[in-house]
C-alpha cells in the first residue's frame, strides 16, 4: 500500500466518521499509531460513549478541530510493507497457541456459575468488594483498593467478575505464569515480563443541560460490559478483552493466547535492547582501551624523550669528569682530596645515567 497523505481537516473528518479501529485496519495501521498521529497534530478523537449515542440514534456532541497548530499541515500515514505477511504469520500462531490452550486445558476454559475453589487473591478480592471500607467508588463502580486483584465494577457484576478473573489466574498459573500484587498494580509475571492488567466494566455518560444555566452536567451508567485490559508501560499501549457477541467467559483461551504473545514481544523487545546496551558497552569499552593505550604510549615517548635529555647530560657530565682526572694525571694534581672528589662525582654521575638505572 502507497503513502496516504492528509490535511488535519480530512483526518478530523474521517476520525469522527467512523472508529480508529476501523480507519486503522482499512489504512493498514495500527489504532495506537493511529491515535498517536491526531494526538501530535492536535486533532481530537470521540471521547468514550459517543459512538453509543449514534449507535442508538441519540444527538452526540462533536469536539471541534482546534484553530491553533503550528507546523506543515499534511499528514503522511506510511503503512508497513511487510503488514500483510506478519499479520499472516502472527494470526497463524495466534490460531495455533489458541488451539494448543484449548486442548491441553479444555477443562478449565469453562467458568462455573458460583465459585469454586476459588483462589487465594479472589477469597481476599471478594471480602475487599463486600467491606464499603475495603473499597472506593467512582461513577457507579465498586473498585478494589491497594493490596488487592485490581477489580472495578458495578455491584450486580461482582460476582462474574470474581468468577472470571478466577479463571484467567488459574489458567495462567497452569500455563506457568505468575500472579503478584505490587501495591495498586496486579501483576501476571509471564515468561519473564511484568505485565499489568485488571477487569472492569465499561460504563456510559450522558451530557445532562439542566435548562436554567445552560450547564451540561455529565451522568454516568454502567453497561454490563466486562473488559479485561494488559499493557506493559504505557496504558495507550494496552490489549483490551470484552464482551461482545461472545462473552469473556468463552474467551479465555484467546485471552490467555494474547497475554503469552504480548509478553514474548515484549521480551523479545527487552533481549533487544540488551542486546544493543551490551554492544555499545562493547564500544564503548574497546574505546576505552584505545584511548589508554594512546595515552600510555604518548606518556612513554614523554618518558623516552626525558630519558634520552637525561642521558646526554649525563654523558657529559661523564666527559666533564674524565677531563678533570685525565688533566690531574698529566700535571700531576691528582691530590687524595682531588680522588675523593672524582669518587664522589663518578658516584653521582653513574646514579643520574638513565641507561644504568634501566639496566639494574
């Protein structure tokens, strides 16, 4: 697929036409690198609820594309060359990890309607959901604190989603994994990977005028809707599971299938940068050992040079001293004061020739 190029106005046109998801698959895109786009060149994106509102016919309100942005107004979308063979290899081992879940654990893919056995995480979730004190409340949800499953939901949906985040710890454990609480965050360690992840519900909002101050008051519903999310780092990066046609209590061995896949990526991500901080350590240390060995050879030709000045004085001081005994000898002044200076002088001498010092 060729470059796509746009005007903020098409793409503000086209994000409020129809959902990221969908531009995305029909552009060969991701819906991240999608949302990435209109967020660096200011253009707004429907907030949550709004496609409910035209879903049933009901009057939504449009952000308006803000006046104010500095820069070259077109945007290129670049689609991936190789998009269509990694979304065939990919979706192939998806197919097949999914496969291979479904037929080594077919016993623990169905969610039973009370819970059974539950596990420990879930005895301590559940008591926290049926304490008021143990939880907070936001907008109609019930929400775990600190220390517990991350869990938010409406009080009619406790119960299903204890059951169905008691499935998925469970299937994880069997698949290896490791579930951990690391204060607000609940951890599923898998292959190595800390990945977050909880489950919520989904809820909706309704921008209220209360017909006297022209004021929009936002209300808020619950819907029902339960969604499994995970990410790494960056919640803008995070995999969503929620009902749908089908409910999460028969996706299982897709979610779990995309908890394993999404953590070996992001292993293999990890061992990659390792991989480039080993090779510039690697650089970085033969580098090292060029500049030592430059500077200990420049301070040894500075040694060799002092040496060789040395040397020549010393030589003739040597020259001095024999002159004075040679001349003593021929006139017949070699006094004993005279020997015990040339002793002294031939003593200082040879300790100040570098060539004997290096010899001993």
């Amino acid at each position: 697929m060729e470059n796509i190029k746009f005007t903020r106005a098409q793409l503000y046109d086209f994000v409020w036409s129809k959902t990221t998801t969908a531009l995305a698959k029909e552009y060969g895109v991701t819906d991240n690198s999608l949302r990435t786009t209109c967020k660096k060149f200011n253009i707004p994106l429907p907030y949550a609820g709004y496609w409910a509102f035209i879903k049933h016919g009901k009057p939504a309100r449009k952000v308006k594309l803000p006046s104010i942005f500095e820069g070259k107004d077109e945007i290129i979308i670049n689609p991936p060359i190789e998009k269509p063979e990694v979304i065939q290899k990919e979706t192939s081992v998806r197919t097949s990890l999914i496969k291979e879940i479904e037929s080594k654990h077919k016993h623990m893919l169905e969610v039973p309607s009370s819970l059974t056995n539950p596990d420990e995480l879930i005895i301590k979730a559940k008591d926290a959901l049926t304490v008021k004190k143990e939880y907070s409340t936001d907008n109609g949800l019930i929400e775990t604190h600190a220390g517990y499953i991350k869990i938010k939901v409406a009080p009619d949906s406790v119960d299903r989603a204890l059951r169905l985040m008691d499935a998925i710890i469970k299937l994880l454990k069997a698949r290896g994994h490791e579930i951990k609480i690391d204060q607000r965050e609940t951890l599923a360690l898998v292959f190595g990977v800390d990945l977050k992840c909880c489950l919520q519900e989904k809820f909706r909002f309704e921008d209220l005028n209360d017909g006297k101050y022209h004021w929009n008051n936002r209300k808020y519903f619950t819907t029902g809707v339960l969604t499994f999310r995970m990410w790494k780092s960056f919640r803008w990066e995070q995999k969503v599971w929620s009902d749908g046609k089908i409910l999460m209590e028969f996706q299982l061995a897709k979610i779990i299938a995309g908890i394993e896949l999404f953590a070996q990526h992001e292993k293999e991500k990890r061992l990659k940068l390792e991989e480039g901080w080993r090779l510039q350590r690697e650089k970085q240390r033969i580098e090292k050992e060029r500049y030592d060995r430059e500077e200990l050879d420049g301070a040894n030709f500075k040694k060799l040079l002092a040496q060789s000045q040395l040397w020549k004085q010393a030589m003739i001081l040597k020259d001095y001293i024999d002159a004075i005994e040679s001349n003593a000898l021929k006139n017949g002044g070699l006094t004993d004061e005279l020997q015990e200076w040339l002793r002294w002088a031939k003593e200082k001498a040879e300790r100040f020739n570098p060539i004997l010092s290096i010899i001993k």
